[in-house]
C-alpha cells in the first residue's frame, strides 16, 4: 500500500493553499463592471445555504448587491448565511427564505414580492452513492423543482442559471442523469447552464473527507489509482457563475436561445495525489496509509465537460460555449410526463426507462437497476 507521511492536523481544510495543488494559473476574475452590473438587480439564490450559494451570496452583499432573495430547503444552514451576512454590511433588502425550489405556491409569493430578474439555481441533491439509492427523490429534487423553478422563472419574465455539473456527461449515476434532464429544461427555457467540475474545499466533497481522516490518523480512502477529476477553488466557482450570468443575455440575445458553458480547464488531477496534497498540507511526519475501496455505483473514472454529441469553443472569461443539438420539445414534454407518472406510481424499472430517453447517454449501475427489480409499482383499485 502506498502512504502519506503527515502528523495531526493543524489547520482546517478551507486554509489550504489549493493554488498549489493546481498548480495552473487561476482562471480570469470577473471585470468590476460584471460584477456591478449585478448591483441593482434584484436576484435569487435557490440552494442558497450551501457551499456555493452561500459563497455567491457572500460575493454579491461584499460588491454592494441590494436585492437579493436567498432560498433554502434547510433551516440551519439558512440561519448559517443569515449569521455570516449580518456581519458583512449586507442590504436589509436581503431576504432570507426557508423553502423548497419546488414549491410552486412559495415561488409564485416569492416572485410577486420580490420579483427577482435573474435566478442562480444551485440547490440540488449531489452524492452520487446516496442517491443510487434514493432515485425518486433525486428525480424529485433536480429535475421537478427544476421544472416548476423555471416555470416560475418564465412566467415572471426572469433569466434562468443552472449550477450543473461535469457527472450530467454521459452520466453513469442516477446524479448525473437528473441533472442532464434538469440541464435541458433550463434551455429549453432559453436559459443557461454552467458545468463545473469538483469545488475544492466545498461541503461534503472529498476534499473534507480526505481532511477529516487525515486528522483521525487515517487511513485516506481513494477509490481508484486512476480516478481523476475537474478541480477549482471557490473563489473560482462564483466568478464563473457571475461570469455565465453576466454572459447569459448576451447569448440569448445573439444565439436566440439557452446556452452550456463550462470553465476552460486544460487538465483533470488524480485524486490519489489530491489526497497526498492534503495530508501533507495538514501534518508533517506521520504515516498515513492510503487505501483503495474501489469505485462506487455512479463513480466513474474519469469526468467530461462535455460528450461525444458535443463540440466546445472558446467563450471568453474562463469559459468555454458547449455546443450541442436541443431536444425536440414534443418529444421532450412526452417524456417528462412518463417520468412524472412513473414516478407517481413508485415504479422504479418505468423511471429509469424514462431516463435513459431523456438522457440517452445514461447508463444504470447495477445496484439501481437491482434496486428496479426487487420494487413494487403502486397499484391503483
């Protein structure tokens, strides 16, 4: 087995110097005009209280944002923001809201009263190995809340951001499907999708994980010597969302529909060598064992930004225009339907058919299509 040499951990994982595991240069930060524009026009975060919608949110009360509305599914993590904006100067026009993006009666009230312009949608469900378990809910968070959040966005003549990510290519995990589907629905809307890949030091990521046993003594856990991913700081996150956001008009404007982007990064990192980083980052001379458990239903060794059926060209800003062909909206609604009526009757095998239509690269681990045959449709008397 091959190990790490650290001793106990001295300082927490958002104090790491993550430029130095990258070792790249930082992708171009938004113009103090991008970033003004944002200033006076009212906005909503949904997923607000987590690691990049709190980031965000912190960004635009910092730059002087006077209106914008922060939605969260989660009490303690809204109260967290709350707590961490009020010592920033951040405007009393901040509304902090506890609910679901899916909420369709929330919205309406949310969208009269506040009567946001531009919505950042980050709220999603995102472990991959939970959610192979938990598929109806996945499909309940990413793609329904996902229809009724734009919908809404629609009716009251506001521009839609979806936070994507790179497992929606070619997915290989009920995650990544859902937001495939959740991706089109936001273009169909003639909205925008930004894909990013891992946010290093964000909540719940491996980056936590890795600094968390390393400051139990280990061991770390990898699941692959050859598993490798996308990587950007936070501070690099938010400039592409404001970045993408300061964009989406434009291309709607010149392109007369929605648009994918993706950061423009020449390289992945081996996640071996990101769990060596921080160990070494966090201690000095103790051993630690790596381990390697193995890739979980969903993992795949490798990510994309973008799939076989699409092409990339550079945008400016960091980011890259992803070019692919939109699905016919007939042929879309029919299967959004039979989704929602699978999803309705509890029938798993009718979902993940459904699925794999709408997102056709998709490919079901087999512990989801094992979970398939052992449920039990509803049956209605």
């Amino acid at each position: 087995m091959p190990a790490i040499y650290t001793a106990g951990v001295i300082t927490p994982s958002n104090r790491i110097d993550w430029r130095a595991f990258l070792a790249r240069p930082p992708l171009p930060r938004p113009s103090p005009e991008t970033v003004a524009a944002f200033a006076d026009t009212p906005l909503l975060i949904t997923g607000a209280g987590g690691s990049i919608g709190s980031a965000l949110a912190l960004r635009l009360a910092q730059s002087g944002s006077s209106r914008t509305v922060l939605l969260d599914a989660s009490e303690n993590h809204l109260y967290q923001l709350q707590q961490a904006l009020a010592g920033t100067g951040a405007s009393p026009n901040t509304a902090f809201v506890l609910g679901n993006a899916g909420d369709a009666a929330l919205l309406e009230d949310l969208f009269a009263a506040h009567r946001p312009r531009m919505v950042f949608h980050a709220a999603a469900h995102k472990h991959v190995p939970l959610l192979e378990l938990q598929p109806f809910a996945a499909i309940a968070n990413n793609i329904f809340a996902t229809e009724t959040l734009v919908a809404a966005a629609a009716k009251h003549g506001a521009r839609a951001l979806l936070l994507s990510t790179d497992k929606a290519v070619q997915p290989a995990s009920v995650m990544g499907a859902t937001k495939r589907i959740a991706e089109k629905i936001v273009l169909a809307s003639g909205g925008t999708v930004l894909r990013l890949g891992n946010v290093l030091g964000s909540s719940g990521s491996v980056t936590e994980i890795f600094a968390e046993q390393a400051a139990r003594g280990g061991p770390l856990t990898v699941t692959d010597p050859k598993a490798r991913r996308y990587f950007l700081t936070m501070e690099e996150a938010v400039d592409l969302l404001l970045q993408a956001a300061h964009m989406a008009a434009h291309i709607a404007a010149s392109a007369g529909s929605g648009a994918v982007l993706a950061p423009a990064l020449d390289a992945d990192h081996s996640i071996a060598e990101l769990a060596g980083f921080i160990a070494r980052a966090l201690g000095d001379s103790r051993e630690l064992p790596v381990h390697f458990t193995g890739l979980r239903p969903g993992d795949k060794l490798v990510e994309r930004l973008w799939d076989d059926g699409e092409c990339a060209s550079p945008a400016k800003d960091g980011l890259l225009l992803i070019h692919s062909v939109r699905p016919e909206s007939s042929d879309f609604a029919s299967g959004l339907s039979a989704l929602r009526a699978a999803v309705r009757e509890r029938d798993l095998a009718a979902a993940l058919a459904a699925l794999r239509a709408l997102a056709p690269g998709f490919r079901p681990s087999e512990t989801v299509l094992a979970l398939a045959q052992k449920s039990t449709p509803r049956v209605c008397a």
